[in-house]
C-alpha cells in the first residue's frame, strides 16, 4: 500500500466484504428454520442438524481445496487452456493464514501476490464460501424428511466445495472460459449457484424417491403442508436479508476499471465491468416485488407461493441485474414467478417429484429461467471489459444454463446418489421415516427424563426418610 488513498481503498475493501459475510450468514439461518417449519414435528431435529452441519463440513472442505478450485480452473481443463497458477490458494500456503504483506517468507509466491492477496485472501474466501454453504443447503431443502444425514453431506460436499466452485471458476471469473467463449453473463448468479443446486437438488429427489404418502395410489400428489407456517415467514423473510449481502458479494466495491487508459474507479460486477449499488439495489427490489405479486396472484393467495414467489423472482432477474431497467427487473421477477409455480406442479404431477420445499422449481428452473431471459434481453451487450471476448447472445446463455443445470449440476450429484443407493447409505429404512427421524433423539430424551425423575424422587425420600 504505497498511499494514503491506497491503504484506505483496500482497507475498505477488506471491510466490505467482511460485512457482506455477516449479512449473508441471515441465508443460513433463514435456511434453517424455513426447512424445520415445513417439516412436520417428528423430523425437526434432523432436519435442523442436516443443514447446520453444512457449516462446518463444507468450510473444511473449502478451506482444503474449493478456494484453490475457483482460481485455478478458469481455463476449464482441456477447453481453453490449463490449470492456473494459484499458490495463495492453497491450504498450507502463508497467504491463507494471518498475513500482512511484504517480502514473502517462502519461494512459491512473490512480494506482488503479498501485496494483493495479504489483506483480502480471507474475506474473498469467506464471500466465496457462504456462497458454498448457500448451494448445499438448496438441495437440503428438497429432501427433508427421508434422507440419510451422512448421504446429504456427501453431496454437501460435492456441491459446495467442487462442482459449483468449478462453475463458478467457469463462469463467474473475469477470465473464465465460459465468458471469453459464450459470451455468458449471470452477474448475481442465476446459473452459478441456484441452478446449478437446483439440478443437483433433482438428482437426488429423482434417486431418493418421494415421502410416504407424498402420492395416493392412483399417483395423484397429496399436499403435505409446513408443520409451523410463521417460522417459515421469518425464514424467508432472513433469506431476503441475506440475499442483500450476497449481491453485495458479488460486486468489486472500488476498481480503476480504465486500467491504464486513465483513471476512473467506480464499483463492479463480478466480471469488473462497472455497474453501480443503486442499480442492483433498485433491480433487486423491483425483481423481488414483481416475483411476489406475480406469485400471489398465480397461486391465489397462498402465503408460501407468494413468499417462495418472490425468491424465484430475485433469482430469474440475478442473471442481469446490474444492467436491466427496474422495470425490466420486475417484469422478468413476475413471469420467472409464474413459470416456476407452473413448472413445480407439472413435475410434480407428470414424474412424481417430490420437492419438499420448492427448492427445485424457485432455484433451479428459476435460475435457469433467468440465464435464458438475460441471453435475449442483453443480447450484444460485452461479457466483460475485455473487447476479444464473445459478447451475450441467446445461445451463450442457454448453453450455459445446460452446463450450470444439467453437467455440473444434475450429473456429477445423480451418479453419486446413484453410488449412495446401490451401498444403502441414501435412504432411511421405511419403519423409521414412518415414525419420524428424530425418535432415537426423542427415546433417549425420554429415558434421561425417567432417570432424573427417579433421581429426583430417591432424593425426596432421602429428605424426608424418619430418624430410627
């Protein structure tokens, strides 16, 4: 940091990000207790402990390779070139501890890696990583009530800390194949998290099977309703809070994006091309007001479609919003809404899905929804700052939302369900779905119950016991 403007531009950027992670931590506690209201009273426990073991299976596992993965595959092995160098990525390097720049203690990095990496490797990390936590917890939604704790961190795993990350590195980096090639552009991520979960959400509903009971004998789906429907508003509700810091997340706050041609900072998108807070906060609001009002008018007033309504509308327009017009937003928001209320009871319906939650149809068609619309709403808009690579167009984007869905999403999870299942890892026995997951827990509260009692009554009688 050679000036005063200098200290101060990074140490802002150090302390943005760093908020832009408290505010996205409100997504997985919205997750939270959003999946233990619609689940009914005899899974609470385990639907409660699936999820928030997340946290800390998935940082691990970030920290040991998922960081690395996002800056060292934007090439996309085999398509456009080879791994990328990222040494400040990996886990035992000093740059991923307590670092404060300058001459580098070891030979793998320089004095010009310390000078960009020291103050920041942390919180783009912790950004990226709640990020992660975001995609798992997508498809913890959708199976709640019949899946095996141990099989859903499997593909916790696998989807927070390698294949979005993959798509992320793909996708969602300046230099990524994706962009230079397609032209694709999903800014607040459309494709990169939500509908890369929501295909993997699919892929294990498909090979999980649904709920007992879920559908009656001639295949017609019975409504299973949330067991607590105020604990799923505040979900929601922390859900939309959290999604303000995820945009956030996905912008540079300070960049000179002339980049030698002059000298003009200004915020970015996740590409580095400029966009502005105002225009992501007008877009997220007018997307979120079009998806609930779509919502409630398609689903007639019901209080989960509207509020599930206005995420799906967030997410169809995330793709574009830092370049539509509000008005854009909201339109693109309100028919996301409507196409993925339809789509969700069409599934449901014609393949017998059972999407607990709507996870699958409000982020993975969503998403994917959204990549489409922004292909055409900004066709020839440029991908990047970078004048050599392809601009947006209609094919750029659909081909991407094929990968996000359906390569790296429904594939790589379908295979690994498919492994769980064959070694009867994946499902819990019939018997005990029946009576609820959380019985062994409830047994053994109950038999802690009995033992204090009986302690507590040895002791009164002790008390009271008459002197010989």
């Amino acid at each position: 940091m050679d000036s005063d403007i200098g200290a101060l531009t990074v140490i802002f950027t150090e302390f943005y990000y760093w908020v832009t992670v408290v505010f996205m931590f409100f997504i997985h506690v919205g997750f939270c207790m959003y999946e233990v209201g619609a689940s009914r009273r005899k899974n609470h426990l385990h639907t409660l402990m699936k999820n928030t073991m997340v946290i800390p299976l998935v940082t691990v596992t970030f920290y040991l390779f998922g960081w690395w993965i996002y800056s060292a595959f934007p090439n996309g092995p085999g398509i456009t070139g080879g791994l990328t160098a990222a040494p400040f990525a990996e886990p035992w390097n000093e740059l991923m501890g307590a670092h404060m720049g300058g001459k580098p203690v070891g030979t793998d990095i320089t004095e010009a890696d310390t000078a960009l990496w020291a103050r920041l490797n942390g919180v783009f990390f912790a950004a990226f990583l709640l990020f992660s936590w975001t995609a798992a917890s997508i498809v913890s939604g959708a199976v709640i009530e019949r899946v095996r704790s141990f099989a859903f961190w499997i593909v916790a795993v696998l989807v927070g800390s390698v294949t979005w990350i993959i798509d992320a590195a793909w996708g969602w980096h300046p230099a990524g194949w994706m962009v230079r090639v397609l032209g694709y552009h999903d800014a607040y991520a459309s494709g990169v998290i939500h509908a890369i979960a929501g295909g993997a959400a699919l892929a294990m509903v498909v090979v999980l099977g649904p709920r007992i009971g879920k559908f009656r004998a001639d295949g017609t789906p019975r409504n299973i309703p949330p067991q607590n429907p105020w604990l799923v508003t505040i979900g929601i509700f922390l859900i939309y809070t959290g999604f303000w810091g995820f945009y956030v997340a996905c912008n540079i706050p300070i960049f000179d994006v002339q980049a030698g041609d002059g000298v003009f900072y200004s915020a970015t998108n996740i590409y580095l091309a400029p966009t502005t807070l105002s225009a992501i906060t007008f877009n997220f609001l007018m997307s979120l007001s079009g998806g609930m009002m779509a919502g409630y008018v398609v689903s007639r007033g019901d209080p989960f479609w509207t509020y599930s309504a206005g995420l799906a509308g967030i997410i169809g327009a995330s793709a574009g919003n830092d370049l539509y017009h509000p008005i854009q937003a909201m339109l693109i928001g309100a028919v996301t809404a409507v196409l993925v209320y339809k789509l969700h009871y069409w599934v449901e319906r014609r393949f017998k899905i059972d999407d607990a939650v709507g996870a699958i149809a409000v982020h993975g068609y969503g998403g994917f929804i959204g990549l489409v619309i922004a292909g055409f709403v900004l066709w020839g808009y440029p991908s990047s700052p970078d004048a050599s690579f392809a601009t947006v167009s209609p094919w750029g984007n659909f081909l991407g939302a094929l990968i996000m869905f359906g390569v790296l999403g429904f594939l790589p999870t379908f295979v690994v369900c498919h492994i769980l299942r064959a070694a009867g890892m994946l499902r819990i026995p019939r018997e005990v779905e029946i009576a609820g997951l959380d019985i062994a827990e409830e047994h053994a509260r109950e038999i802690d119950e009995l033992e204090i009692a009986a302690a507590d009554a040895e002791a009164r009688g002790a008390s009271f016991r008459p002197a010989r």
